[in-house]
C-alpha cells in the first residue's frame, strides 16, 4: 500500500486558501470601486446622529 504525501496535501490546501483569499480581496476592491459599502448596512451608525444635538 502506498504512504500518503501529506506535504502535497497540505500544499494543495494552502494554495486552495491562498486563491480563496485573493478572490475575496479582489471582490472587496470591486466592491470599492463600484462606491458599494464594504459592511451590511445595518453595521454603520447614521450619518446624521451628532446632528441636531448641537444649537
């Protein structure tokens, strides 16, 4: 029976993460350039909540 390559294994789940990784790095900057929010909008405070406060 043959012995199992771990190091190929984990080489493979390395370069796996690594493709992952600058997927979603590079959806983040599409995001960024299409003026989309990076977050949910339910994540950021309003834009308006010192306003009003001051008289």
């Amino acid at each position: 029976m043959a012995k199992p390559n771990y190091s190929f294994e984990k080489r493979q789940r390395e370069l796996a993460k690594a493709k992952k990784k600058a997927e979603k790095e590079a959806e983040k900057a599409a995001r960024k350039r299409a003026g989309q929010p990076e977050a949910p909008e339910g994540d950021e405070p309003p834009a308006d909540a010192d306003s009003g406060a001051a008289d």
